[in-house]
C-alpha cells in the first residue's frame, strides 16, 4: 500500500479515526469526560513526525491533536500518537484503536505509538534534535547529554498521563488532555532543577505545539505543553507503597515523614525564590474561601453523601475568610503568602530514593482544574494539607487509623523544621486546606474509585466536628 499523501492524509484519517476514537478514547483512564456521550471530534493538528514508509510502517509516527466535544463540559484537546500496520505483530494488539485486523485507514490498523519501542525509540531521537516538525517545537536544555542505546518500554503506573521509560536514564511523560500554556510539570520542575535542587526529576527535554511561523504582525498563541522527557530514578520507591507497607505492619514511618517534611519545605523555599510569591491581602483570602465554599456546592450537588457535612464545613471556610476580614494571619508567620506550589501533592507523588533522599514528581496540579487556576500562586499550606490527607488515606486505608495522627505530626515537624514555620500553629488555614482537599477527593473518588469514597468522607465527617 502506498503511503498517503500529506494532503490527502487529514481528511482521511479524521474519517478513519472517528469511530475508532468513540469506542477506544472511553477506555483510556485518562479520557476525563467517561460517561458522557461523545459529539463532534475535529482534528486539530496532524503532524508526520517521521515520514510515512520505510522500517516503521506505512504511517511512521503519526502525531495527532484532537478536539472531542461532550455535552456539559467544554471541547477537550487530546494528545494521540499513532502507528500503524497492515498486519499488526502479536505485542500489539492490546494497543490497537479498533479491531485488529483489516484496519479501516487504507487497509491499516491504527494503534496507540507509546506501546511501540521501535517508534517510541523515534521519538526520542526527535527530542535529542531542538528546532521544529511542522507546529511541534522540540527543546533540549543545553547541559543534555544522552547516551545512545537506550531501550524503551511504557511504563505500567496507575497513571494520569502516559510515560515510556528509557533505560534507566530518563522517563518521558506524554500529557494526554492538554490545553494552551506552559503545563505547570515542566514550569516547576525545570525552575527548581535551574535552582540547583535535589529535590527533582530534571527535565531535560521537552516538546509543545506552537502557531505556525508568524505571517505578519498576529500575536503567537501560547505553547501547548505536550511532552517532558526527565531524568529517571532508578531503584526509587513511591511514599505510598511505602506508607501502605508501614500501616500494614503498624510500622513506624516517623523518620521518612519528617524527611518528606523537610524535602516539601525546601522545595517550597526554592519556589519562592524562583518565581514570584507575594503576601496576601484580606480581600485575597476572602477570596480563596469563597472558591472553597463555591467547591463545596458543586460537590455537594454530586456527591449526596457529604450534604450532612456541609453546613459544618463550611464554618472552616468562613474561619478563612475572617482571618483575611481581621487583616489577620495565620498565627506565627504574621501574615499569609501565595506562591507556586506542587498543587497536588500526596504520597504517591514522592519517591525515595536508594540514598534515602525524597523527590517529588508530577507537578502539574489538580488534574481537573483549569491551567492557569493551576499555575496561579497559592498558599504554601495547600501542600502541606495534601500530603496530610495522604497520610490519612494510607491509614484508613490500610485500616489502621491511629497510624495517620503520628505519621502526619511527625510530617509537619519536618516541615517547620525547614521552613521556620509550623502549620501546627495555623489551624484555622491548616482545617480550610484540608477540607478544601477532602471536598476534591470525594468527588475524586465518587467518579473514578466510588469503593474508595468512604476515606475522604470520614475524614470530612472528622473536619466538620471542627478538629483539624
Ligand atoms: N523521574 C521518575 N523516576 C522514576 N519513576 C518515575 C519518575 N517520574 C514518574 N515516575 C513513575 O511514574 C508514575 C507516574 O508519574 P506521574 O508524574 O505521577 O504521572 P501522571 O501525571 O501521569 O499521573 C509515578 O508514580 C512513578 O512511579
Ligand atoms: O496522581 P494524580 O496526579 O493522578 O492524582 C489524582 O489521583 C490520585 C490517586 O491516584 C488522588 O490521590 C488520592 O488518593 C491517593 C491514594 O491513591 C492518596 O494518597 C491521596 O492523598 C488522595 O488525594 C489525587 O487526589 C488525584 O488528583
């Protein structure tokens, strides 16, 4: 079969991939609009990124952005990078969009590329390379270096993106919903490994999609964050695997949560200075309580079995809001500051390494929030809060409550340790922060682990008898 032509390929492969996308983009843990019916699919940008024949198949690798509209949400982007096959080899048929045989594209079978070495191996070539494919612009940091000889495999995480890993040596995360905007991940993790922190995954190359080359005096839309291939620590452990094992054995986990602690107070310090942070006013933290409340309302409309919690909880958001009304703050800092922050932090997003030094990973915030809710500077304690949810999730988890209240002392001790200040001596921000994370979890888990609810649902029956 002959390869197609660019011109005739976006027509084409739209009506190929169309209701292929409708029965596959469903099953794919990162689609965040399961359950609703999918309406129009536009292709938004289609991209040969190596060209079609030769040893990698009659398509090459094919990149794809595409628009999915679903009635109550607004059209999301998706990234898909796609091979295909007249006959697709037996290690990829579990990666195939539709049937595997026969495929309805000119006779080809369309399949998911990150499962593909041979073309994720492609793609890292492309990466070592800075300048343009068509709208895709791919960047290297000049200190690079990659060693050739590096076999790839996709990574198996529970995950909210998709990461091929390679070697040991580096790991390349694929954001799979993406919007217009520096993706926070990169942002972050490239300000702190600029900074000199240890703290880190470097990156050390990434790619986006960007406008075509200015026709004249158009301003450049922002860059879509696609891809950040960073450094991999091999032989690492994630927090939660280990915390699990620690309730499990009603272990003792102090010293790590107290390192964890201090690695989450460095890294907070080492934004601060980086990026801009700035002291907020009364008006600012009235504000950040009425999105609380404005989150509690909608969540309450989803998820019935917190409404008997509302009215209490809402108490810890007017607390907030009056230390902002008193032009007060949170106790022993004398004021409240806003700052770039992790924005999703829990256990699962720290991994210790074989030195026994905590990194963290996966800065890009809340998955379902808006970009640039995420990228707007917040309270440090919102992190601090996050990681003390998680500590309560492995305990509750595990069954063994009582392991959550050492283990989290011990995490916010840490923290002060470094930091100089103790979130201890802060409830009134510490029970606002906590209830705020609880009220996304249970949403979190009522959509995608409804067996998993009753944790963040105890812990805001605990939070709405007013203990922190
Ligand atoms: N730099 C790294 N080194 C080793 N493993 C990593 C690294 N980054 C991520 N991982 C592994 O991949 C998993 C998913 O990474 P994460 O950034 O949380 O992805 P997502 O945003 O898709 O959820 C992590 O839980 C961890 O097991
Ligand atoms: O890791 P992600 O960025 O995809 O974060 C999402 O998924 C997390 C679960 O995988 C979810 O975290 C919640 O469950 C964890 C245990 O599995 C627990 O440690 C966290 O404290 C709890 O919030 C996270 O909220 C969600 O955004």
């Amino acid at each position: 079969m002959p390869p197609p032509a660019r011109r005739d390929l976006e027509p084409g492969l739209l009506n190929s991939l169309d209701p292929l996308l409708r029965g596959w983009l469903p099953r794919q843990r990162w689609f965040a609009g399961k359950g609703l019916p999918i309406g129009r699919l536009r292709l938004a940008q289609a991209t040969e990124l190596v060209p079609p024949g030769g040893r990698l198949g009659p398509l090459g690798l094919l990149h794809v952005l595409i628009d999915v509209e679903q009635p109550g949400r607004p059209a999301d982007c998706y990234q898909l990078l796609l091979g295909a096959h007249p006959l697709l080899p037996s290690s990829l048929v579990r990666a195939a969009l539709g049937p595997a045989v026969g495929g309805p594209y000119d006779g080809l079978t369309l399949y998911d590329a990150p499962h593909d070495p041979q073309l994720t191996a492609v793609l890292l070539d492309r990466l070592r390379l800075p300048g343009r494919t068509g709208r895709l612009r791919f960047t290297a940091e000049p200190t690079a270096a990659f060693p050739p000889g590096l076999t790839p495999r996709l990574s198996t995480a529970e995950q909210s993106n998709t990461s091929v890993v390679y070697g040991d040596a580096y790991i390349l995360k694929l954001f799979r919903r993406v919007s217009p905007g520096t993706n926070p991940d990169l942002e972050l993790s490239l300000a702190l490994a600029r900074a000199g922190s240890r703290r880190v995954a470097e990156p050390v190359a990434w790619f986006e999609a960007v406008d075509e080359p200015s026709q004249g005096s158009a301003p450049a839309g922002e860059p879509v964050t696609l891809g950040v291939l960073q450094r991999f620590l091999p032989g690492s452990s994630d927090g939660w695997t280990l915390a699990t094992a620690s309730v499990a054995g009603d272990g003792d986990f102090r010293a790590d949560a107290a390192a964890l602690g201090r690695a989450t107070a460095e890294v907070h310090a080492a934004l601060a200075e980086a990026l801009p942070a700035h002291r907020l006013d009364g008006a600012a933290l009235e504000r950040i309580a009425s999105g609380m409340a404005r989150r509690l309302e909608e969540t309450a409309a989803e998820v019935p079995s917190i409404r008997p919690y509302a009215a209490a909880l809402r108490s810890a958001y007017d607390d907030l809001a009056k230390l902002g009304a008193s032009g007060g703050a949170g106790g022993a800092a004398g004021g409240v500051t806003a700052q770039r922050v992790h924005g999703d932090l829990h256990l699962g997003q720290a991994l210790r390494g074989p030195d026994g030094v905590w990194v963290l990973i996966d800065f890009e915030g809340e998955p379902a929030r808006p970009l640039a809710e995420r990228r707007r500077p917040a309270p440090p304690v919102q992190d601090v809060a996050g990681m003390l949810r998680s500590f309560d999730y492995a305990a509750h988890h595990g069954g063994n409550g009582p392991w959550a209240a050492r283990h989290r002392d011990a995490y916010l001790a840490g923290y002060a340790e470094v930091s100089g200040v103790d979130p201890r001596e802060q409830p009134v921000l510490i029970r606002a922060f906590e209830t705020d994370k609880a009220v996304y979890e249970a949403r979190y888990e009522a959509r995608h682990r409804p067996d998993w609810l009753p944790i963040p649902l105890s812990a805001l029956a605990r939070l709405a008898g007013g203990t922190a």
